[in-house]
C-alpha cells in the first residue's frame, strides 16, 4: 500500500495506461479498425484522466488551503508534472490573469511519459498521435 499524507495512492505502470490499454481495445472490440480503437481508446484514457485530474486538484487545494485562484491555477501543472502525468514547460509569456468568469493561462505540456512506453512496443500504432 501507497500512503502519501494520509491518502492512499494506486501505482500503475505506464506502460498498461498506454500501450496495453490500446491494444486490449484492439481485442475487445474486434469490429473496430486500428484507428477507431486507437481513438476510443484516447477518448476513454482522456475522460479517465481529466475526472482524476479535477478530483487530485480539488483535493490538493483543499488540503493545502490553497483558495486564491491564481494560485490554484499556478500549482496545478507543478502538482500533475509532480505526480508524474506530464513533463511541464510553462511558457515565458504565460500571464495569468483573473477575470469575471475565467482565467487565461498557457502552458505548453510534453506529455512524454505516456509516448515513452511506445518506445519500448512490439508495434507501434500505425495512426500518428494527436
């Protein structure tokens, strides 16, 4: 068991979120062609990610007392670069700024941990990344 700070966490190689999930799409939906299963497989690993994604980050703030939304918004891509979703580069001309409704902010995410366990694959997906 993984205890961090009271909260367990789950470890999970990436290799079963990028190229064995993709490829048990591939076997369980039989009808699809590579692309479409590589799509939905996307689609389903995007879905599962944003919901975890949100959930860390509430929790993240909560916990830390972290309220000011600016600060909310300038911890979240060093909390999932942490955590090890992604490698992180903000941009020099990232300004974040409040507004009535929304915020702007950009940064610019390598995510190059997922791509590495193509690296290592029997086969590679034969449907460029996105």
């Amino acid at each position: 068991m993984i205890t961090i700070g009271g909260e367990r966490y789950v470890l999970v190689r990436a290799m079963s979120l990028s190229v064995h999930f993709f490829e048990f799409m591939k076997e369980i939906y039989p009808g699809l062609t590579e692309g479409e299963a590589l799509e939905g497989a996307g689609s389903a690993l995007f879905d599962i990610a944003y919901a975890i994604g949100r959930s860390d980050a509430r929790a993240f703030c909560a916990k830390l007392g972290v309220e000011d939304p600016i600060a909310k918004l300038s911890s979240g891509p060093i909390h999932f670069a942490c955590t090890g979703w992604a490698f992180v580069d903000i941009s020099p001309e990232s300004n974040a700024s409040p507004t009535t409704t929304t915020f702007s902010f950009t940064t610019i995410r390598s995510p190059l941990r997922p791509i590495r366990g193509w690296l290592g694959a029997r086969s590679p997906p034969s449907v460029p990344a996105t």
